[in-house]
C-alpha cells in the first residue's frame, strides 16, 4: 500500500481491526500504535528514495533506519535555529502522520514563511492552499519524490517560494485565523464593537 501511495492511516487501523467502538477503553491505543508504525515506515521509505544528501535532525533512533551516508543531526530549537535550516536547505520535507491523515503540521506553514522550499505527501489537508502550488511541491509515492527533489536542486524556484510565502502571510497568520472565525460566527457584521474590544484586550494584555 505504501509503495503505491496508498497509506493505512488511524480509520483504516480502526477497521482492520475490527475496533468498533474506540471509546471507552483501551483498544483504541492498538490502532494508535499501527498508524505510528505505518508513519515510520512511510518516513523510512520516502527518505531512503530521496536519492539526495540527505540531512535529518532527530533522535539518533534514525541511523538504524536510514542509508549509513544520511547525516543524522540532534534536534534544533524551534524558535532560533529552525528558521535558519528552512531557508538554508535546498528542500525540506513533510511526511504526514497516519494518526491525522487530514492534518498539516506546522512545517506546512513555517518552512515558507521562512522562505525555505517544502515538499509535501499529498495529504487532503492541503485543500486550503491554492491548488497550483500544491501541484508543484506534492509526491504521492515514495518514488515521486527524488524527481522532485532533483528538479529544485538544479532551479531554487524563488518565485514559488516567494509566492508561497505571500499567500502564508495573507492567509494564514494567526489574525487571518481570527478574521475567519469573526466572519463564520457573524461578528464581522454588525459586530465591530465586540471585534474591537477583543483585540483591544489582547493588546493590553
């Protein structure tokens, strides 16, 4: 399944299974546990076929499953060095777990905003992003990816990245999330006092 693209992820787990009812008790954690394995295993297959120098900052649980020539790294901080890595890397890559198979993470956002390069598993979460971008920076098998990679390796793509990266700061901050809310909920419309109060506490803290 996983070499044609196909990932098993926490609802078919459920099914396989036979888990019909995951709550209460303990059976759900099996599934849990599957979807994680599947996870791993569909981040082992995809990074071993990256066919590229590869960099992966993680737990060193990682030199037992990737090619001994894969340079495995500690974890960076988030807040400092992370930013640096996106934008200096020639492609960072997304592999999206089983356990949310509908999700995004927030490399999904950060890498670009960073204006660092992302390539991505096809995932039904990336719906919100416009479709032509997410044409060019998505793999559906493990094999799709080294192609991928050595296409932006030989052109950076600066004006996707830079595309990209606009449309996260238009549409994806954190006030972009609260303007969408405002707007579902109707406090756009007749509602500007209670907007206006809302950020105004924030500000003040």
């Amino acid at each position: 399944m996983l070499s044609q693209g196909r990932r098993p992820d926490f609802g078919w787990w459920l099914t396989r299974l036979g888990i019909d009812r995951p709550w209460p008790g303990n059976e759900v954690r099996r599934a849990g546990f599957c979807a994680e394995e599947t996870g791993q295993a569909w981040r082992t297959l995809c990074l071993a076929s990256a066919g590229q120098a590869l960099t992966v900052f993680g737990d060193a649980g990682w030199k037992t499953l990737l090619p001994e020539a894969a340079d495995i790294r500690p974890p960076v901080d988030y807040y400092t060095t992370l930013p640096g890595v996106y934008r200096q890397a020639g492609c960072s890559l997304n592999l999206t777990s089983p356990l949310l198979p509908a999700g995004l993470t927030q490399r999904h956002f950060d890498v670009w905003a960073a204006g660092g390069l992302l390539l991505s598993d096809d995932t039904p979460g990336l719906s919100i992003f416009p479709p032509r971008f997410v044409h060019e920076t998505t793999f559906t098998r493990p094999e799709g990816l080294r192609p991928l990679c050595e296409r932006f390796l030989a052109d950076p793509a600066l004006s996707l990245r830079a595309a990209w990266r606009e449309h996260i700061r238009e549409a994806h901050t954190y006030g972009a999330r609260v303007r969408r809310v405002l707007a579902l909920s109707g406090l756009d419309r007749g509602g500007v006092s209670a907007q206006k109060g809302l950020v105004g506490r924030g500000e003040k803290g």
